[in-house]
C-alpha cells in the first residue's frame, strides 16, 4: 500500500516536472493585495481566465490613461473618464476623435463588479473585456486600428515588459483584459453613506430624510410617502439590478413618438423599447449632466422630471405610472406628487454619495503624471470582511 | 490564479499529497457508504388553462373588468426540504429566485449530492423566513441590492408581479409586491404516489415537475378585482390576500397532470 502510494507520489513529481517546458514558463503574478469591498455591496465575480493582479492592474491603468490607444495618439480612456468627475466628462454626450458629438452621455465608472453585468446605456457589451475594446475601434470614439494598436505597444519601452509580466504577451485579448482589470478595482465605498452604513457617521435630518424616501415606493394606504428611486437604485449599490437585464427600465424621458429603441437595439425585444441601463449614482453630484443623453443639467432638473415630467409609452415601467403620494383620484397624469423640500432632502442624500477618498484616490490617477513615491498599488488601512464570499453551494447534511 | 516555479510546484505537489493520504487515513470518506443522487425540480408558469405570455394583454381579470398582461414576474422558493424513511434531507443556502422569462416559462434547478433515498414527501417555502428576511447577507439568491429587496429594514418581495390592466382601452398599471414575514408559507408535497408508480425501486426519483399558476394569485381563497385592487405593497390586509391565494398557486404534477 506504502509503496504504491510512493510510486503514485513519483509519477506525480516527474510530470509535474516535465509539464514544465521552456516556451510555456509560467507567469509569476501576485495577486492584488488587499483588494475588499463592503459585505453589502454582496458577492461579486472576477472572470477566473482574467484574475486580478498587481500586474494585470497595473498595466490596465497605464493603457486607461494612454493616448496611443487613439488613431491620433490624443483620446485615452480618461479623456471621457476623468476621476475628479467620478471618471464622467461634464459633457452633455462624449466625444471623441472625429469631434461628432456622440449618441450618449459618457457613464461614470464605479463599482463595475456589482450590477447589470451589461455595459453601455444600451447594454450591447456582455462584459468588461468586451466592452473595452469597443470605443478604442468606434472610428468617431478612439478610431484606432487594434493591429496597429499592438505594433504601437510592442514598440514601446515599457508595454513587452508590463504584458509579459501581465499576460504573457501583447495582443488586443490582453489590452482587453488589462483595462477591465483595472476598472475592477474602481471600487467607491468611503462616501458618508457608506461611513453611516457602517455606523461610523450619522446622517443630517434632512439627508435621512432624503434616504428614507430613497428606498421607499410610495403607498398612500400606508401613509408611507417615497421617491420611488429603489425600484430601479438598489439600497446599498444604488445601482441597476444584476440578474438578465433587469438593471434596464424606461424612466419616461419620451413618449411613444420619440422613445428610441435602446435595449431594444440589442435584445431586439420590442418590450425593451425605450430601456436603458440603470446607472449606478455613486459620486452623481459630481457627474452632471444627467441621463443616457445627458439632457438634464443639474440633480433638481432629474428630481423634477421624476415628480412631474414622466412621459407615457406602452414600455413606461408600471412602477413609475404607479406611484403617487397622493390619491389618484381619476387623475390619467403621471405624478408623484413630493413637496418640494422632499426633492431637496433626496438630493441632500444623494449628495451623500460623493466618495472624495475614490474622486482623489492616487492608484486610479494618471501614472503618467504620478508622484516618484508611487511605484505600486497600495493596500487600503482597513480590510472590510466578507468580500468574497463563494460562489457555489456546499452539499447539504442529513438529520 | 498563482503560479509557481518548478521548485515549488514540486514541493506543493508533495504537500498536498500527503494532506490527501492524512485525509484518508482519519477516515474522512463517508461517500463510500451513502450514495448521491441528483433531483431535477422543473416549475411551469402557467395563467389558469392558459400559457404564461409575458406582455400579452389576454387574460381576463378574476373579479371585474378588463383583461391584464404579465410584465414581470419572480417570486422566492426557500428551505428546500426532502423526508425519507432514514431521514431529513436540507438544501443549504436554500433560497432561490424562480423567473419565468424564458423560452419554455419554466424554472429549473438541481439537487445536487442528495444521498439516494425514498423520499415521502418535499418540502419547500413561498418567500423568506423572518430570520434571513431581517438580514443584508447575501445567500443563496437572496441579495439586499437585488429586485426582489425592499429597504433593509422591511426585508424581501416574496412575489413580484408588475403588469397592467386593459379597461376600455385605457392602460393601468398593476403591481403586486407581496413580502413580510407573516405571509412566508410553507407548502409539503407527497409524493407517495409518485414513488409507488416507480416500478423499479432501485431507480431513484431524479424529476419532479410542479405547476405554478399565477391565475391563482388573483383568484383562490379570495378572488380579487384587478381593477379595485391595483396595487398591493406595504399595506397589511392587502398582502395577506394574496398570501392566502398565493399559498395555492403550486402543483407539483403526477402521471402527466398537474
């Protein structure tokens, strides 16, 4: 038996050995120290053929910040995503290389690993590593040519070493996969609400308030007065939900003439007409303008439109056609009827959600402009349990 | 995700062999006594004698006018239980989010490593039981950033069923989100019948198939008027309307009828 077991042992050892050929040395990557989030934000998921590294990380904010990967060697990824904006632009909708003002507003970026696992206002990438590569090609976004994007980066001093020690290798997988991983840990989660949520700050009356009717949906019957936000805002991400694509909903901008297709677009289901991804509102005060075109200019204008300004289309989320703070009556006009210092207390809790510590953090910044003392990522002073918490189910037991 | 050089790899291949032989030899191995099975259970959304369309205004509201469409519907199915001669069989992490939008309206999941057994009768939950319904962890499907979450201190939808009603041509939403910990039903299915048409007893049960009806939402121990009734959240009385009907929306089906 001891023996057999020896031999087992042997063989074991010799092609674990052999396995180890020349052309295929391994890579020797760390894993990235001291990455956590807050147990509420719940599970999330990082794609296991793209784990996060020190260096998938590192390499994916050196490409963020990049202008070569524009046709013009001038747009990089934070043209449009500046951090000190929650890494939105202040543009009405983007813009990019041709100068054509583009179709939508350019998406803050926070907390890419929880939410609508669809990217885009119109869902049309299925995942970080998908979505990446897209406005790089988009001839009026980045217009760059990928094959010439790789000729570009293999030239350069830095990028064989980041990418072999990365990935292996430079190819338009791994500039994908680089730039994913590094959205990954664009984690927002030291703002004061979640400074209240773990009991270390106390909210200001009128910005409990303003929480309260947050995560309220409006029942007359119950005296429970609400701004409806946490239909489509779930309580702690604030984002759109995660499953399929319920994190997409018609919020009523247009009426059924002018209601564009959106999800529509993708899923090509007709009762998707006019939905468009639920953003997350982490850092919105600092995010202007407002919506997937960026019509609205200020907080006090998305408030006025939610209380007053719905606009009726068959897709319109019957969530939002139904609340009201006040009996209906016979009335056929959508309202949600908030008084006025309801409105202000919900922007005062959404200016809660401004995270300075994410809009100032040095790891996110362009490394390209970085301090000499910054010469790797930096674990964050306090771990917070139960971030990562396994996917699968443990069989059960028997009584 | 680590990779070792071939020193390492070596000594790490040799470690964990040992860990592996330790393991046997404490007599960690109760797999070789039990067997396991697995249990396929397959819910079909269905609208009374009709097939669930989702977005379709054709089914006729129970207790008054008009006709209603089905825009989204989900509910919470917890606390799987299996009884059998030898014992009680729990699902761990047991709470699960049953949708139906899908080719075939229909919500599958699996029982994976159930020890193989004659089982008498299943057991399971509409919604949340108040211990996890008072909680932010996320397990199994539950996930306070999820749908089926109110705010934390109200805790989960146990069915969410958004549509509208059609009354003379004019549209109006409906929206039933049924929750609190009162109104968590608990339903046992027998399935002697079932085992005892199993000829062959050395094969074990690896399918059951239940029928949801969500007709009976509307129309069971209390028939209700969409159009009086549009909408039922946090009001007490309302909820526990469609509790009472919801308790009866599941059948699990037998010989081919449900």
């Amino acid at each position: 038996m001891v023996l057999a077991l020896l031999i087992i042992l042997a063989v074991l050892v010799f092609r674990s050995a052999d396995r180890q050929s020349p052309d295929t040395l391994p890579l020797i990557t760390r894993p990235l120290a001291g990455f956590s989030a807050p147990f509420v934000f719940g599970r999330f998921k990082v794609p296991a053929n793209n784990p996060l590294t020190e260096e998938t990380v590192e390499l994916g904010r050196r490409l963020f910040y990049d202008v070569r990967l524009s046709g013009n060697n001038q747009i990089s990824c934070a043209s449009c995503h500046i951090q000190r904006l929650g890494f939105s632009d202040g543009k009405t909708t983007a813009e990019g290389i041709s100068g054509k003002p583009l179709a939508f507003n350019s998406m803050s970026l926070a907390n890419l690993l929880w939410g609508a696992e669809h990217f885009f206002w119109d869902g049309r990438a299925d995942s970080l590593e998908q979505q990446a590569l897209m406005p790089i090609q988009n001839v009026d976004e980045m217009g760059q040519n990928l094959e010439a994007l790789v000729l570009e980066l293999q030239a350069d001093d830095q990028y064989p070493r980041l990418f072999n020690a990365a990935y292996g290798r430079i190819s338009t997988v791994n500039i994908a996969k680089a730039l994913a991983s590094f959205e990954r840990t664009l984690v927002s989660a030291n703002s004061k609400y979640d400074q209240y949520l773990r009991g270390e700050v106390v909210l200001s009356k009128q910005e409990e308030l303003g929480r309260k009717l947050f995560v309220a949906h409006p029942d007359v019957k119950t005296s429970l007065r609400g701004g409806n936000c946490i239909d489509c805002h779930s309580q702690f991400l604030t984002s759109g939900f995660k499953p399929l694509y319920d994190g997409f909903s018609n919020n009523g901008l247009d009426g059924e003439k002018a209601l564009s297709p959106g999800l529509q677009a993708v899923t090509k289901d007709p009762a998707h007409r006019g939905f468009f991804k639920v953003p997350s509102l982490r850092n919105i005060a600092v995010t202007a303008p407002y919506m997937h075109d960026g019509r609205f200019a200020s907080l006090e204008a998305v408030l006025d439109h939610y209380n007053e300004g719905i606009q009726m289309s068959p897709t319109l989320s019957p969530l939002i056609m139904e609340a009201n703070n006040m009996e209906r009556g016979h009335a056929t006009q959508i309202n949600l009827n908030l008084a006025a210092q309801e409105k202000a207390a919900i922007i005062a809790f959404l200016q809660t959600l401004t995270d300075p510590q994410f809009l100032n953090e040095e790891k996110f910044s362009n490394p390209f402009l970085a301090r000499q003392t910054r010469s790797k990522l930096t674990a964050p002073d306090s771990k917070i349990p139960d971030s990562t918490i396994p996917e699968f189910t443990t069989p059960g037991s028997i009584e | 995700m680590i990779n070792i050089s071939g020193q390492g790899k070596l000594f790490i291949t040799a470690v964990s062999f040992l860990l592996l032989l330790s393991l046997m030899v404490t007599g960690c191995a109760p797999q070789k006594s039990s067997k396991t099975q697995s249990l396929n259970l397959t819910f079909k959304a269905v609208v009374g004698s009709q097939a669930l369309v989702f977005n379709r205004t054709h089914y006729a509201n129970p207790g008054g006018d008009g006709q209603f469409k089905v825009r989204d519907f989900q509910f919470i199915l917890s606390n799987i239980k299996l009884r059998s001669d030898t014992g009680v069989y729990r699902q761990p992490d047991s709470y699960h989010i049953a949708r139906f939008d899908n080719a075939g309206t229909s919500f599958t999941l699996v029982l994976d490593n159930i020890p193989v057994g004659n089982y008498r009768d299943i057991d399971f939950s509409i919604g949340v039981d108040p211990e996890a319904n008072s909680s932010r962890r996320s397990v199994g499907d539950l996930d306070p950033n999820s749908r089926m979450a109110w705010s934390w201190d109200v805790g989960y939808k146990f069915i969410l069923f958004e549509g509208g009603l059609n009354r003379h041509d004019v549209l109006s939403p409906l929206v039933y989100h049924v929750g609190f910990s009162e109104n968590y039903r608990a339903l046992r299915f027998p399935l002697s019948n079932i085992t005892a048409n199993n000829k062959n007893s050395e094969k074990p049960l690896t399918r059951l198939v239940f029928r949801v009806d969500l007709m009976r939402l509307f129309k069971g121990v209390n028939t209700i008027d969409m159009g009086a009734l549009p909408s039922v959240k946090f009001d007490k009385d309302d909820a526990k309307l469609i509790a009472d009907n919801f308790q009866g929306m599941i059948t699990l089906c037998q010989r081919g009828a449900c």
